[in-house]
C-alpha cells in the first residue's frame, strides 16, 4: 500500500500531538485558560487555508449555523429572563461555537483512513508505554504524575482536573494518567480506543497486550464500558470479527485476570470495586453515568427546559442537593432546549458518523457522549474529528475559491458521511 506523503499527513501529526500529548497545557486569557490544541487546530487550518487545502462540508456548515442561531437565542431569552435557580454564562457559549467551528472544515487531499489510525495508534501506544513505566516507576519512588511544579501553574489545565488519584481512598499507590494525558480516565478511554482500532484494523497481537495492560494501570473503569460497548457494536457490524472478539475477550481476559490475581490481587480487587461503582451514589461512576439523568429528570419538570435555560446553566443546579456530572447530550439538553439538541446531535452526526466506519464511528460516539463530560473537551471532540471527519476521505461540497478564480463546480455527491 502507498503511503501518503508527508504533505499530507502532516495536519493530523500536528493536531493529534496536540490533542495526546499537549492536553494539559493551556494560554492563560484573563480569569480563563485556553486548550493549547484549540489554537494548534486554527493555525492548521489556516495554513491549509493558504494551500487552498480546506473545504466546507454543506451539511455540517448548515447544521453548525442553526445550531449557532437557536444558542444565541437561548443565550438572549437567558439573558432578558434568567432561569430560576441558576444562573447563564456567555462566555461558555462563544467556547461552545468556537470549539464546534472548525468541525465544518475538511482536508483535501484527506490524509487517508489507514494512515490517520496509525498515527493515532503510535501516538496511544506512546501513551502506553508511558502509562506502564510510570506507574511502575512510583514503586521505586519516582512521582511522574504530574507537571505542577516543573512547568508554571499559569500554563497548566491541571487543577481542574483528576490528575493524581489514588488507586482506592488512602493508597498511597496512584492510577497511572499516561504522562502526558489529563486523567487515569482519559488514559483508559483512550487506550480502549486504540485497542478497538487495532482489533478492527491492525491486528498486532503484541501492541494489543501492552495497550491492555496500560488499561489495567489506569484503573478506570469508563474505558471497559467503551470496550464493552465495542464487542457489542462489533457482534452486529463486525460479524466476520465475531469469532475473533470472543476469542480475544476469553483469552486476553483469562490472561490479565489471572496474572492480577496471581501478582497483585489487591489491585485487581480495586478494578473490580470500579467495575461496580454503579450502586453507589457517591462513587464517580454514579455520578458520571446515573446522576445526569437524574438531574434531567429534576429540572425539566420546569416547561421552560422545553426552550433551554441557557448556556453554562447545566453545572449550576444548587438547589438540587445532590452531586451530579454532565454528558455531550444532558447539557445541550438543560441548556439549549429540545430544538438546540436536535442540531446539536445532528452536527455531531454530520462530523462523526461514518457509513464506510460504521462500528468505529458508532463507538467513537458512545466515548463522546457517555465517556464524560466531553463536550468543551477539544482534546476529544477533535480526535473524534480527525478519525472521521478530517482524516479518512470525504467529499465536502465546495472549498474557498482562490482569488481571481471562479467558484469550483459542484462535484458528484460522494460523501459516506451523513448529510
């Protein structure tokens, strides 16, 4: 197979790096800090806009623009008629849009599908090996869990996020994070990730035991639902891969039971004391995946969640008495209404849904929207964005025109996206 050159893959290199590796580091912007991958991603785009390298896919562009419309009006109703108990904030609406801009772009010529998983898949199991060492590492007392006192505070995203957890309450052994990544959870989904993608398109049976066991070291248990929910996306889109996903589950999963118990068998109980975190209302697996639908169900007994209560409302519900997450869907939900969600899920299907990727771009979304709270997450949404929608080739309809040259004509619809 010919590999694309590297004018071509350099825009997924550039922003992948990004997105894996610069997730911690932000450019301070008053009382606010901006993911550095968000300008990454501009200054890509912009030189590719120079090499007359960009397209504007129609129905994602038509999608992003009635989204835009309605949130502004949401913002506006907030605004003139703020919403009992709780309070709106604009600027997590021009965040929103900013963040969700560049999702109606595409690359020509696209790097390719094959080329951009495995950049991806070298960039993760980076990630792995990272995750492995460092965790290793703490039992030689060498702390890598975190850059705070080595880079300035200013530049770092860290304080708002898990970085440094102990395995249970009081360990003083802590999950591994994968170095460069936010927290033991971005780390486990991720990897899962990965490892579905290696399952599905690569197939290294060493790369997917170290990918296993960087999942292990991070004691997350989000990454197994991701995993869980690929067997069962694979049983019904990947039916050749059937017998093969069992044989993996079986095997792989005997073999890391075995060795845990066997090794370490209190580490292994700590993962299995994750896996049912569900039954506890205090535990984060509750709150990440029970307690946004819950806090659905609270609010919208008020009419007005019919139109939204406006942008940044969802995490400032005090008056409910009870901690909870937010999801991709439950926030767009609370604040912008049945009408804002219905284009926001849209877009989002415009942008990540694939028909020639069916099973990944199906799992992809279940990450986004169940993983966490990842919808202000560019480190996410941008990843999701490179596997299907920048990367992987796709008809956009039409591109900026050079100037002096005339509008290039409409080329036959071969788009597999959506839309």
């Amino acid at each position: 197979m010919t590999q694309a050159p590297w004018k071509d893959k350099w825009p997924v290199v550039a922003i992948l790096f990004g997105c894996i590796f610069l997730q911690r580091f932000g450019i301070p912007l008053g009382e606010l800090k901006l993911p550095v991958v968000v300008p990454i991603v501009a200054a890509v785009f912009a030189v590719l806009l120079l090499q007359n390298r960009t397209l504007f896919a129609e129905s994602s562009l038509l999608l992003y623009l009635l989204f835009c419309l309605y949130a502004l009006f949401s913002a506006g109703l907030a605004l003139a008629v703020p919403p009992h108990g709780t309070f709106a904030s604009v600027p997590s609406l021009g965040y929103l849009l900013l963040l969700y801009a560049f999702l109606v772009l595409r690359i020509r010529p696209a790097p390719g599908l094959i080329e951009t998983l495995a950049i991806f898949r070298t960039f993760v199991t980076i990630i792995a090996v990272c995750a492995c060492v460092q965790f290793a590492a703490q039992f030689a007392g060498i702390n890598l869990f975190s850059f705070s006192g080595v880079v300035p505070d200013s530049l770092l995203l860290e304080a708002t996020y898990n970085v440094v957890v102990p395995i249970w309450y009081g360990s003083t052994v802590y999950k591994a994070n994968g170095f460069f990544l936010l927290e033991p959870s971005f780390l486990s989904q991720f990897v899962a990730l990965a490892l579905v993608i290696e399952f599905l398109y690569f197939g290294s049976t060493l790369r997917m035991a170290l990918l296993v066991l960087a999942l292990l070291t991070a004691f997350s248990g989000t990454g197994f639902v991701v995993l869980g929910f690929a067997v069962i996306v694979a049983s019904i889109f990947e039916r050749r891969s059937l017998l093969r996903v069992v044989m993996f589950l079986v095997v792989g999963g005997s073999i890391a039971a075995l060795a845990g118990a066997l090794m370490a068998p209190e580490y292994m109980d700590s993962i299995v004391r994750r896996m049912s975190e569900l039954d506890s209302e205090e535990a984060s697996g509750f709150i990440r995946f029970i307690a946004p639908y819950v806090m659905v169900s609270d609010v919208t007994a008020d009419p007005r969640s019919i139109l939204g209560f406006g942008p940044g409302t969802a995490e400032r519900f005090e008056f409910l008495g009870y901690t909870y997450g937010v999801n991709a869907v439950t926030k767009i939900l609370v604040e912008y209404g049945i009408p804002g969600l219905l284009f926001y899920v849209a877009l989002l299907l415009s942008a990540f849904y694939r028909a020639d990727m069916r099973a990944l771009s199906i799992i992809g979304l279940f990450w986004f929207v169940f993983g966490g709270g990842y919808h202000l997450t560019p480190a996410v949404v941008y990843t999701l964005a490179l596997l299907f929608a920048w990367g992987p080739p796709s008809a956009a309809h039409w591109s900026l025109p050079r100037r002096g040259t005339a509008p290039p004509t409409h080329p036959r619809r071969t788009d597999p996206s959506f839309g």
